[in-house]
C-alpha cells in the first residue's frame, strides 16, 4: 500500500459547481460555447498531472436555465477538441443508456478513445426526467428497475462491440493484400429485452481495448450495476463514516462478482473553497451563498429530494419526517434523497440554511479552508477506507481549479500522495486498471478453435454476406 496514489478529476460544470457562480465576480458566461475556454480548462487540469477531466450531460433542457447555465456543448464532441490540445488528461463523458442505442455510443466513445491515444471513459447513466423522455418521443421515462434492466443489455452489447476485433484482427499486409483478418472479427448477435445487435463493430480496437466505464449512482441499482460493470465510481457522502460504508460496501460486492476491488475505484465529490486562512475561505463560501436565487434552490431540492417544501418558511426548521424512508448508505432507492436526509437529521437546517448547503455542490461535500486544510481532509479520507481519490468539483471555474491546482496539488505531492509527472499514456494507466483482453480471443483460446464459435453465429458470415 505504501506506493498507493490518489485519483484526482476535475468535474467540469459550465461556471462551477455552485449554483450561483455564474453571477459571482471573474466567472464568464459568456464563453459557455467557445470550445477555446475548455480546452484552457484541459491545459489547466493537465499540468495539475490530474487523471481526467469529467463531464456531466443530460438529453433536455433544465426548466430552471432562467436562473443557472445549462449544459451547453456536447460533451463528447467538447473532449475531442480537449484531447487536441492535451497529451496525457483523461477525458470522462456522460451519455445515457435510455437516450442511445448501443452501436452508435460504442462508435463515438471508440472514436474519442483513438482520437486521444487511448483516454475516453464513458459515465453510463441512466437518465431520470420526463423532459428527456418528451425528447425522444416518449411520455415519460420507464421507471427505475427497466431502465437499469435496460442499461445492464445496453453495456454488455457495447461491450462485445468494441471487443468484436481481436487485438491482432488488424493484419495491413500490402504485398499480400491483406488489411484484417475476417476470423478475428466477431459478430456478436445480442437480442435482449430491451438491446438487439447484430455486429461486428466497423472499426478495430481502441488503444485501451475499451474506453473506462464510469458509473454514478449509489441507490440499490445503482450499487448493483457499479459492483458488476463501473471502474470508477463517483458518490456523494458529507462525512467519512458515510463514505466508508459505501466504500466497504462496493469492494465487498465486487469481490463477491469475482472481481479485484483494487480495480473499482471509488471517487467522492469534493469542491472546495480555498483561501489563504480559514476565515477567508468561509468569507468567500459566505458571498456565493448571498448570490443564490430562493426559487432556484427550491427546485433543486424539490426535484433532488422528492419532496415538498412549498408550505415551509424560509426561516423554518425542515422537519425529518419529510424525507422518511430515505434508507441508509447501502439500502436506499435515492442516494441524493439520502445525503439530503442526514444533512437535515444532523443539522436540524432551516429551509434557508438547508438550500445555501446544498447551493455548493448539489449535496456533495463542500469544504472551505487553507490548501492545507484542505489536503488534510483528502488525505484522512484516502488513508481511512473512505475513497481512492476525488472528483475535484471547483465552485467556480476557471478560478477554483486554479487554486486547487497550484495551492492544493503540490501539497499532496509533496506527501507522496499525488504523482508529479505523468507515468503512463492511457486512462487505464492512470487509474492503475489493466488493460482487458477482448473476451471472443480469450473463449477462442480456450476453446483452441476459431472464430466461427462468435457469439451467435459463423465469424465468416459477415464477411461472405458483403456486410
């Protein structure tokens, strides 16, 4: 254990990550759509040797753009401009399994993976709002479990997707004529529930065999799909007791799949107010919560929490018995319902009180001090079972990931926590994650036959059919 290092992403979210940042001095809103202003963004995150880079997404419009920026760009288009302009960064993306079909997200996530020399991780989500739904054609989302049913068929096949070309399916011999071998090329012939592919993939294997598969969500599905499929994990938990239980939880249901707990990494969300005293990180916390917007804020916590706050004053305790049944860190069906009732429970807030400490970072945990202190908090929680790293979620950009990056960072590194230098290529390398063989040449391998025992069907099909 001695040599294990800290994973740090910066989570990028248009002006920062407390809802009022946007109005907040030196933020600019202006430059949402200027592709030049990420990939600054990436630069910066880049020579803070930070792992990744991480974009949250959703497929619709948020009613409350009148008072907060939305989305913006697309995502994984915004990271193909960044990987131009960086050589070593990860580059994380949100899309969702209810709002794609499996073929083409595995062409864009394996386009991302080759274009940045092997960097691209996908954050599977599901998708929750009827905005969405309305979207694509649908009155509203299915529910929780057959959207997760869904998302289970969905990844499998995206999965045999980018492992349908064995490594070495690529032959370029030009004398012979030969440019791939059509016995190392597999379709792959899912007809689920939900998911039907036939395959093969159009293009070879990615640098990393398949881009990291990231995963945010800590209900019971949510801890179920993690266990079985996510590499990286992003939680949110206000205290370490909190996120020890959760840690422990995904690493003993991991194990139970039969895979190495050392190859789930478990990132909480961290944003952090820093200034050169602890009284002048709590001023600056203090001035962005005098930014926020009331009807802004009750939205998020009505629509996070599912609950109704409407009868409620400002100044009035929020009662514990509106967020009954909200469960425990590993039996809940809304893991931010959750974080909101152990906030109220341990705080006993007002409404008002309660909106400004979910106004940071949506429930994650905000802290505001020194870089040291804010480096002490990191490390108690990586050395303690409660995280192997952090999504580093600044409150305001670019000025928050600049202080984290030249204030916070050389303080980790010079505890032996944090890399200086980069010392692999890849994301995989990164996060120490090996790099997976595809699993059509390890059933060939032990089988000792060929490639017409693919999945569902001759190999050769393809090939004679003129596909």
């Amino acid at each position: 254990m001695t040599n294990r290092q800290l994973n740090l992403n910066a989570f990028i979210y248009p002006t920062g990550h407390h809802e009022a940042s946007w109005r907040h001095s030196g933020s600019v809103p202006e430059r949402l759509y200027d592709v030049t202003y990420f990939q600054e963004l990436a630069r910066l995150a880049e020579s803070a040797k930070l792992d990744a880079v991480f974009f949250a997404d959703g497929p619709a419009l948020r009613t409350e753009v009148k008072y907060r920026p939305d989305y913006g760009l697309e995502p994984i288009t915004t990271l193909v401009a960044m990987a131009t302009v960086t050589t070593h960064l990860g580059l994380i993306a949100t899309a969702s399994t209810t709002y794609y079909e499996p073929y083409n997200l595995a062409r864009l996530f394996s386009s991302l993976d080759h274009i940045s020399g092997g960097r691209a991780a996908w954050n599977i989500v599901t998708t929750a709002t009827d905005a969405a739904a309305a979207n694509f054609g649908y009155t509203e989302h299915p529910d929780v479990h057959e959207r997760y049913a869904r998302a289970r068929e969905f990844v499998d096949a995206a999965i045999k997707l980018w492992d349908s070309w064995e490594d070495d399916a690529l032959v370029l011999d030009k004398t012979a004529g030969v440019y791939a071998d059509p016995d190392k090329i597999h379709r792959i012939d899912v007809e689920g529930d939900y998911v039907k592919v036939r395959g093969p993939f159009g293009s070879a294997r990615s640098p990393q065999g398949r881009p990291v598969l990231v995963q945010a969500g800590s209900s019971n599905d949510g801890r179920d799909f993690a266990s079985t499929y996510a590499e990286a994990i992003f939680t949110a938990h206000q205290r370490i007791e909190d996120a020890q239980a959760f840690y422990t939880d995904i690493k003993t249901r991991a194990a139970a799949f039969g895979r190495n707990p050392d190859h789930v990494k478990i990132l909480p969300g961290l944003s952090p107010f820093i200034g050169a005293t602890e009284a002048e990180a709590k001023e600056l916390h203090r001035e962005f919560n005098e930014l926020t917007i009331v009807e802004y804020g009750l939205g998020q916590l009505q629509k996070m929490g599912r609950i109704d706050v409407s009868r409620l004053k400002l100044d009035e305790k929020v009662p514990v018995e509106l967020f009954a049944g909200a469960g425990d860190i590993t039996d809940n069906n809304n893991s931010r319902r959750l974080v909101f009732a152990k906030i109220v429970e341990r705080e006993q807030p007002t409404l008002r009180q309660l909106l400004h400490t979910l106004a940071g970072a949506r429930g994650h945990n905000v802290v505001a001090g020194t870089p040291v202190q804010i480096a002490d908090i990191i490390e108690e929680w990586f050395t303690n079972g409660a995280a192997d790293g952090f999504n580093i979620m600044p409150p305001q950009y670019p000025q928050g990931l600049e202080a984290f990056a030249s204030q916070v960072v050389p303080i980790l590194q010079e505890r032996s926590l944090f890399r200086t230098e980069y010392t692999g290529t890849t994301l995989r390398d990164h996060y120490g994650l090996p790099r997976p063989e595809s699993q059509y040449a390890h059933e060939l391998a032990l089988s000792g036959a060929t490639g017409d025992l693919a999945p569902g069907g001759a190999t050769g099909d393809f090939a004679l059919s003129g596909v």
